[in-house]
C-alpha cells in the first residue's frame, strides 16, 4: 500500500498523559499536514510541512501541540498533557507541492483520540 | 471570515435515486474548490477539484458544478448505490495559502 499512512489508528488515553501519532506520507511528497476532526464537523486545519519545514500552525495548534518532520518524511504530532476536549480524530495528509496547481492532498486514515 | 457552508446536514434517499448536495463559500481570494467523500471512520477521499474558470467536472456518477459569481456548488449524485453512504465534505482553497477550508459536511445515507 502505498497511500498515506496512520499509526496508531486508534488511542486512548488517560486525561494528563502525553500521545504521539506517527504519519507516513506517500513517498516523495514534499507536503504534509495535519487537520483535526470532531464527530460531525469537517476537518480543521493544524499545520503543514514543506519538507523538514514547519510552515504554518493554526491558531488551534495550543502550546501543548507539537508537531515534527524531522527528515522531511514521516511526521509526527504530539500533545501534552492532554484534555477531554483533545479527543477527535487526526488526520494527516500530503501532496506533491509541485509548483502551480492545483495540487491533490491524499489523506490517511486517521488517528482516532479518546481522553478519558 | 472564510467559511464553508453545506447543506443539507442530513440526506436519506433510496437506492437507484438521484440527489444534489449543495455548497456556498465566503472564501476570498478563492483558487480552487473540492468535493470530497468520507467513509465513516477513514480520511477523505477526492472526488472532484475545479478552479476559478471551471463550471463543471465529473467523475463517473458524481458531477459538481461551480458558479463562481454566487460563490456556490453543487455536487449531483445520478443512480445512488449503497456504497454511496458517505458523509461529502466540500473544500475551498484560498489563494496563495496552503490550508484548506472544509465545510461540516452533509451525510448522505441510501437505504435499499
């Protein structure tokens, strides 16, 4: 398979604990990014990467988000100390970035977060 | 404020019919706008994308068509089938920014 991928896709975690959610971009896709998902909304934007680069955060992006492309591959996202409110699912997403466009963002499955 | 507004909420057809799900977006400066189909519990999936000086695109049963000057869509979805329940989320991008605005999505669900 060679799409985007999640992992884990689901956690569960206590109210205070840390999490970390892996992404694994489709190969050779400078752009990735993270949304975040509640039960009937559609996806937030969080951040995106061009390549290593940490572009741009959202306002939602509190300071207990952290978000890293080390090697300009797979991502990771972490949140600290986390919240009820922290519970959604994380979606993570990556595209060529060609110049011009428009380009097509392939997401993955999702990382489904409860906080309890 | 960029917003992305979609209705209906909620759609219930049979199988075999024909539905329209509509979209209307603040989004300035506008560059392109998706259609976008979500399987419960998994990412979205990209059905269409248009630009500024496209009024129609198709994908099989699926045609969304964009009027620009109302700053509206529609997605038509011809002969439903089951695997057609779904939520579709409609996505717009603004000009020289990556991040994608997305409406809350209309779920559609086909009963046999």
């Amino acid at each position: 398979d060679t799409g985007v991928s999640q992992n884990p896709r689901h956690k569960i975690t206590k109210r205070g604990q840390n999490v970390t959610f892996r992404c694994d971009p489709i190969s050779e896709h400078n752009r990735l990014y993270w949304y975040r998902q509640t039960l009937g909304q559609g996806p937030e934007f969080l951040t995106y990467f061009q390549n290593e680069a940490q572009l741009e955060k959202s306002r939602l992006l509190s300071d207990r988000f952290s978000a890293e492309r080390p090697k300009g591959s797979f991502s990771t996202l972490e949140i600290q100390r986390t919240e009820q409110g922290d519970s959604a699912m994380y979606l993570c997403a990556s595209s060529p970035g060609l110049a011009g466009g428009p380009y097509e963002q392939y997401f993955g499955p999702g990382t489904r977060l409860t906080v309890t | 404020k960029n917003q992305v507004e979609q209705s209906p909420q909620s759609l219930i057809i049979l199988e075999g019919k024909n539905c329209t799900l509509q979209c209307n977006y603040t989004v300035s400066p506008f560059s392109n706008l998706r259609w976008y189909k979500q399987d419960t519990g998994r990412g979205p999936v990209s059905l269409t994308i248009m630009t500024f000086s496209e009024n129609t695109k198709s994908n099989g049963r699926y045609t969304a068509t964009l009027d620009a000057d109302t700053k509206q869509s529609s997605l038509h979805i011809t002969a439903s089938q089951l695997s057609d329940s779904a939520s579709y989320i409609c996505v717009v991008t603004i000009q020289g920014a990556q991040k994608l605005v997305f409406g809350q999505g209309t779920r559609l669900t086909i009963n046999p």
